[in-house]
C-alpha cells in the first residue's frame, strides 16, 4: 500500500452473490459525510446480478475488480489492499451498510492522537432490513489490545470494523486458507504498539442472514490451531499470552461441540488446540 493524501480513507470489499443487498451498500458509502475516501470492490466471481449492477457506477472513487471465479475472502481482500492509498483502511462486506457518518466518526478518533493505530465503534446486527436491529455491540476497552485480542474476551473485537492507520507502506495482508479467524490475525500482525480506540457511533449495520460460519466448528477448530502456531511465532507476543489464547481458544471449541451433543468432538477438539504449537 502506498501512503498518499492523508485524508484518504481506503474502503476495502470483496463480494460475492451480495446482488440482493449490494446496492443498498453502495448507497450507504455514497452517503458517507466524509467524502475524501476511495473504495476498491473485488466481485469475487459472483453468478448473479452483482457484476451487472457493479459495472453501472460511475462514481470515479469506487474501482470494481471483476474475477471470474471466487478465490476467497482473504485472497479478495489483498487484491483491494494491494491497490489501495488511502492513510486509513477499513472493510466492508457487500451485504452490509455503513451508517452516514460510520468514516467521519472514526477519522475524528484518529485526530486525538498519532499514536491511536486503529478505531472501532458501536455494531448493529439488524435482521433483513436495517430498521430491524436484533443486537448491539459496542467495544469497552481503549489502549494497547494485544493482550485483549489473544484473551478473546469481546472488549476489542467483533469482526471486520476496525479503520486501521497506515503509517508505513507495511505490505499488510490477510492470511489465505483460513476459513475462521482472518480478521483477528489481521489485526494481530497489523498491531507494531499502536493504540486502539472507538466512538460510540454506529459504525456498521452488519446483516444476520443464513447460516453463520461459525457453526463450522470443524472449520473454526482448523483455525484456530492454525491460528497459534502464527501467533506463538510472533516476536512482541509473551508465552503467557500464547497460553491465554490456546486455553480460550480450546474452551469455545469445547463448548461449542458439546452443543451440537458431539462430547467426544469436544474433548478431541480441545486437546488438539490445547496442543497446538505447545514448546
């Protein structure tokens, strides 16, 4: 990523077969009240009517990068990040909608202070429609958040909503093959001692549809295995945070087996993470 003017907020979305709502989450950015930002759109291979839709902007911000198979979130995403040159990033999923001032409100958090490296703020989990808010959540920590990422404990971190500073043409990249957890490694290796903040506006109206993925609890036990070994390989990441991380890691696994009434998935679940990259 190349740093350029510093107002530039670089909005980051890989989509796929969101033709049902992508237009609703065009003309959420379009409404932002901050207007100096770009957005880079990968349509991931869609089968319906996103690339028709996609290919009638013409708005000279928006760059849409069409590909003709899926090749994955996280591959998706680094093609955006490779194109982006904004002084700040953020993501946004095809199917889900910012609030008029979800840019503004965290650009303003930045201007606080330099050392602040990545804001957040309160998410809305609305059903269908966004007048429909089944859930809210709001971060409650402000600091360094190593210690919170790794404890898993939800002070930090939902999912995709942090805006990131750029301070250095780091090559920041999402780690391919993970179906559980990219965002959380992410930001991990994006931390280099930065501080984390949030503005108690409404950032995102973030779409509960389908089945979530987190109900591949195979998948997640994967990822999180996968997950450690990165993660007890990073300098500036202590044992007793590996530790942390492996023992929360193994509990959500093991609990959420035990749900699905597969014990012995549970044990063998937990032991796995438990294990995992353990010196």
């Amino acid at each position: 990523m190349h740093k350029s003017r510093p107002e530039i907020v670089s909005i980051i979305t890989a989509t796929w077969n969101d033709g049902a709502h992508i237009s609703e989450c065009v003309e959420s950015v379009l409404a932002q009240s901050y207007k100096d930002w770009e957005w880079i759109i990968v349509n991931n291979g869609s089968t319906d009517n996103s690339e028709v839709f996609l290919s009638q902007i013409s708005d000279s911000r928006i760059t849409v990068i069409n590909l003709e198979k899926n090749i994955g979130v996280s591959a998706g995403r680094n093609i955006a990040l490779e194109r982006s040159r904004g002084s700040f990033i953020c993501f946004l999923d095809g199917d889900d909608v910012l609030p008029t001032g979800s840019i503004s409100s965290r650009v303003k958090i930045f201007e606080k202070d330099e050392r602040i490296g990545f804001v957040d703020g309160k998410v809305l989990t609305v059903q269908d429609s966004v007048d429909n808010v089944i859930a809210t959540y709001t971060p409650n920590f402000k600091g360094e958040p190593m210690d919170r990422l790794l404890s898993l404990d939800g002070s930090v971190f939902m999912g995709n909503t942090w805006m990131i500073r750029v301070k250095s043409p780091i090559q920041l990249r999402f780690e391919n093959g993970l179906t559980h957890g990219e965002e959380l490694l992410f930001y991990i290796m994006a931390l280099n001692g930065m501080y984390y903040d949030f503005t108690e506006e409404p950032v995102l109206f973030y779409r509960k549809h389908g089945p979530s993925a987190m109900s591949n609890i195979d998948g997640q036990r994967d990822s999180y295995v996968k997950l450690i070994s990165k993660v007890d390989a990073m300098q500036g990441v202590t044992k007793n945070q590996v530790s942390r991380f492996r023992k929360k890691a193994a509990s959500i696994i093991f609990k959420s087996f035990l749900k699905q009434v597969k014990p012995i998935k549970a044990i063998s679940g937990a032991i796995q993470i438990l294990s995992a990259s353990n010196t």
